[in-house]
C-alpha cells in the first residue's frame, strides 16, 4: 500500500511539474522575461502578429480568424515530448509556428521575416496553441517557447503561458496622454499605422534592442547570409504585372545612390530543398539601378521564391555590399478561404506566371470525390466577371494530389490554368454544373498592395475587451457566411444587430434578432436597409434597399437570436457599405457596418 501511494504521489509530481508553465498577464511581465528582446530574435515580433488575429470574448475565450490545422502560417503539429506544457486531454492537439524556413511560413508578413538569417539565434523563437479538435478556431491556451541553442528541444526556462489579458493588450500596445481637454490621443507621429508601425513601437515600448541601429546601418556591411533587409529606408519587393510576370519595385534612399558607384538589383530565385533549410539562388534578372524609387516590369515569370537583391559597389574592383528584400509568397500572404459547408479549402497561387488553384482537403472528408463529382473551380480575369463568364475551369475532382505538400491533417491537390496571373484574377468554387452556387471565392489577386490600420482609440487604461457579439455562437456563423471576420453590429438601444457578408459575389445583409424582442417587427416596421457601394456615399445614394420586416428568416439560428438575410443585387467590392435607416427618411442612420475589404 506505501509503494502504491508513493507511486501516486510521484505521479502528481510529475503532474506538476509538467504543468507548471509561467503566465505573462501584461506587457511588463513579457518585458521581465527579456524573451526575444534582441535581433535577430522574432518572438516578440510572432507574438504581436498573432495577438492581431485573436478575438476574446467577454468570457475571455479566445478564437482565431484562421486555420492552424490546415497549416496556414506554417503551422504544425507539436508533439511536446520534452513535456515543456500541460498534458493534454482527449481531443485537444498543440500546434506550433515561427519556423520561418518552412515555406508556408512566407505567408508572414516581411516584419516577422526581417532579421532572417543563417544564425540560429534568427530562427529559435516558436509560438504554441492548444486547440480542440471539437471546436475548431477556438484557442484553449498560448504559449511562447525558443529552442535551446544548438539544439533542437525547447527550453523550459523560457517557455511562458500568454493569457487572454495579455493578447488584448498586445492588441492595443500603445500608451496614451490626455489633452487639457481630457480627449484621449495616442502617442504618435502619424495619423495612420500600418501593422508593421504598430509593431515597431511595440518593440521600441519593449526595448528590443536592434544589432544594427537606425543610425549606423548604413556604415555596415551586411552578410550575404542575411536575407532579410532591416533599415526602413530601403524598400525591394515583388509583385505581379499584367503579364504574369515580376514587378520589381524599390526605394533607395537619395544618400545611398550617391555614396556608391555602381548599383544593381538582381532577380533571384530560391530552391528550397526537401531535405534541409538551405537555399540555392539562380539570377533570373540584372538590373542597373539610376533612379531612387521606380517600378519596373521585367520579363522574369511569376513564381514562389522570387527574392530581390541589391548590390552596391563603391568602385568597379570594390566587393559588394548586399541588401536583401523579402521573398515572393507564390499565394500572395493570402491563406487558403472554407469552401462553405465542407470540410475543404481553395487557394489562389501562381506558378510560372500562370494562375493556378490548390484545393486543401481533410483527410477525414473521405468521400469528397463522390460529393464534389460535378463541382469545379472557374478561374477568372475580375471579380467582376459573372459566374458564367470564367476564362478557363478544372473539376475538382480532376485536381492532382501534390505528394510533399500535405499536413498531418489534410491532402493538398492543385491545378495549372494556362490563365495568366494579373491584378484582379479570381478563383470560385462551384458545386455543381448551374452558376448558381458558389461555395467559395478568392480574394482578387493584387499587384500593389498597401494596407493601413488606424490608430486604436484610448479610453481606459486596460483595453475593454471585444465586441459584445465576439460570442462563440457569432463565430462560427463567421466560418458559414464570409463576413470578412467581421463580427455584426449593435443597432442602438434594441437587441439586434447588422452584418454586411457576401454571396454568390454579391452583398448581403443579415439581422440578427434576439429573441426575447418579441415585438421587432413593430419597432421596425419602416425601417430599411441600404446598400452602398462606397461608403463616402450620402444616404440617400444608395444602390439598393430593402425593408427589414422583409428579410427572409433563416433555419439556423443562435440558442438566443434568430437570424434574418437579404441577398441584395449589388456586387460585392472593396468600400461596399450597408445602413440601418430607423424610418423612411433617409437622416435617421441607426448604424453602419465597416467598408467592405479586400483582404
């Protein structure tokens, strides 16, 4: 009987020491770690990046607007045999990212990638989630962890739970002042900040200390392991042109072009072999820069690993020095869109120019040949373009498996078109042979893209937590209609809200109703909804309508709401808006959704 007890006392020990993983519940506590605190470390700059990807709930659940189960972000499974976390319990999985030589990993944005290097101080920092198999894109826990260096297990030592309050934070990271009107303001130097000013200021608030400063990179040389470029003066990137072929874009500062004799720009192409992380480079193109800043179309075709590279040379005999920018996503960062009621996904991507479709299938929908026997995916020059007007089609079910590109948890299969790759291209999955119904479409693919987030606004000194409708019941809604990630709206002093979402490519309108306003349909009995396509549009400009007694009541509705739609016949497009009108003039707006994103 002691050995028994003994036995189950070493037992809850064990226990316990594998669950006993430190909580960060601010910013100061993440600063007190010193985790990732120096270049060429990238944890804090993951962590940042996820926090803008989690929704919490008032009741401090968190979920994702993303797939890591289909590998979006490179996300994989993590098996924790050196017990650095909790056990898990039945149907849960960790899953784990940030290893940025994996090649899902370029979906990340170019902050993440930019201390990137052949170091292994660049590439040791991982993030971990813990999620149920269940409940598919909620979060049940976070964690930060980094390898050990030179090897490849994890150190405990800085392995550290993230909770709820420290994600909302990571959020909103900005401190703020109050003017002598008590009017809050962010402490900032800009009116706007895209996601990568944001992070910056994050690292600054964190004291992430940076090897090369602002100040003296110019004065070093960079290695030519290094395939990230870090001054924010410089600028290299590839997009797409008309023709399917490399837009090679640049900035140079005005004082660079000077002090050197001779500067080039090179085209190059990354090989990732299967068996290791290094990376062969063949030039595909040379090209003597004269101007600061210019775009320039190039004859070189379309394709994932595409990498610019500028040469600088103070003399003809003089070794060059090596700048490098980010390497082309052949998906362009856009993550793979649900093909709605399905366990399946398509993905827009370009391969040799050409427009090109992935079809992500788990491996449990076994049967999709049988049920996806008529489906097939148009490819098309806009969005624009009505569902019989596709340039070229493949059925589903003639897509070819790509043997080295599945995950643990889905078969990947894909399709070359011979459509080339422009701005504007589109992907849609149709169910069967009418036109009728689409399941999924493609964000339009984008050449030149620049996307700005606003300032967060400052109220109390702790972030209020999300939107009253970031409720489970109103997320998964999210994974059924394409809303955009956009959870609805409070229409003012009643129990009902407003969601903009798209259908078959056009706009759409849903009402959700509580239940227990029972007398809804007399408080709106004139009141109507607007479809704009611009939100800069006066309310009496709108391009259609409809009353909100004549929406069409929906099967399946919330345990306390019932749900309410209206498919309007205005297209869906970057900017469309809908408005909640109380009565039949057109002064007494109620509410009104965001604009309608690309992306």
């Amino acid at each position: 009987m002691g050995a028994m007890r003994l036995c189950f006392l070493l037992f809850c020990l064990f226990l316990a020491s594998v669950s006993s993983v430190r909580k960060l519940n601010n910013i100061d506590d993440l600063k007190n770690t010193r985790y990732g605190s120096s270049s060429p470390h990238h944890g804090l700059q993951l962590l940042f990046w996820f926090a803008q990807r989690v929704d919490v709930d008032q009741n401090n659940n968190m979920y994702l607007n993303f797939n890591p189960i289909r590998g979006d972000y490179g996300f994989h499974r993590f098996g924790n045999h050196e017990r650095i976390l909790p056990l898990l319990r039945s149907r849960e999985s960790y899953h784990t990212f940030g290893n940025l030589f994996l090649q899902r990993a370029n979906e990340l944005p170019n902050y993440v990638h930019e201390n990137r290097n052949n170091m292994l101080e660049s590439n040791m920092d991982r993030l971990i989630v813990c999620m149920s198999q269940n409940r598919p894109g909620r979060i049940l826990s976070v964690f930060i962890t980094a390898h050990n260096s030179g090897r490849n297990d994890f150190n405990p030592s800085v392995t550290y739970e993230i909770t709820p309050a420290l994600i909302l934070q990571l959020r909103h990271p900005f401190k703020c002042n109050s003017d002598q009107n008590n009017v809050y303001i962010i402490l900032s130097d800009t009116a706007e900040k895209t996601e990568e000013d944001r992070c910056r200021q994050f690292l600054n608030q964190l004291g992430y200390k940076r090897n090369d400063s602002t100040n003296t990179r110019r004065q070093k040389k960079r290695s030519p392991d290094s395939q990230y470029n870090t001054y924010e003066g410089i600028k290299l990137e590839i997009k797409a042109n008309k023709k399917g072929c490399s837009k090679l874009i640049w900035e140079i500062p005005d004082d660079i072009i000077k002090q050197y004799k001779y500067v080039y720009i090179d085209i190059c192409q990354n090989i990732y072999s299967t068996n290791t992380n290094e990376i062969c480079t063949d030039v595909k193109k040379e090209v003597k820069i004269t101007k600061s800043s210019d775009a320039l179309d190039t004859s070189v075709s379309l394709n994932a690993g595409l990498q610019p590279r500028l040469r600088l040379y103070t003399s003809y005999f003089s070794k060059a020095d090596i700048w490098y920018g980010p390497e082309f996503d052949g998906a362009n960062r856009v993550i793979p869109i649900r093909i709605k009621g399905f366990d399946a996904s398509l993905q827009l991507y370009t391969e040799d120019g050409k427009a090109s479709a992935r079809l992500y299938i788990k491996k449990t929908f076994s049967d999709w040949k049988k049920i996806f026997s008529h489906s097939w995916v148009g490819f098309y020059k806009s969005s624009q373009e009505k569902n019989d007007a596709y340039s070229t089609y493949q059925y589903a079910d003639k897509f070819t498996k790509i043997k080295d590109f599945s995950t643990e948890d889905y078969d990947i299969y894909h399709y070359k078109s011979n459509l080339v790759i422009a701005p504007g291209v589109q992907l849609r999955f149709l169910l069967d042979k009418k036109y009728d119904k689409v399941l999924a479409q493609t964000m339009p693919w984008e050449g030149v893209e620049k996307v700005t987030v606003l300032p967060l606004n400052c109220e109390d000194p702790v972030p209020k937590l999300s939107s009253p409708w970031a409720d489970p019941e109103f997320f998964y809604k999210l994974e059924f209609y394409d809303a955009n990630n956009v959870f609805p709206t409070s229409i003012p002093k009643t129990d009902a809200g407003l969601q903009l979402f798209t259908k078959d490519g056009k706009a759409c309108a849903l009402l959700y109703i509580k239940k227990t306003f029972r007398n809804w349909k007399d408080t709106f009995y004139y009141s109507w909804v607007g479809f704009y396509s611009s939100s800069q549009k006066s309310n009496k400009k709108y391009d259609t309508y409809q009353y909100a007694v004549k929406f069409e009541k929906m099967e399946d509705g919330t345990e306390n709401y019932d749900i309410y739609q209206y498919k309007s016949s205005l297209a869906i497009a970057p900017g469309v808006q809908i408005r909640f009108l109380k009565d039949k003039s057109s002064d007494n707006v109620l509410v009104k959704t965001e604009p309608w994103k690309s992306g």
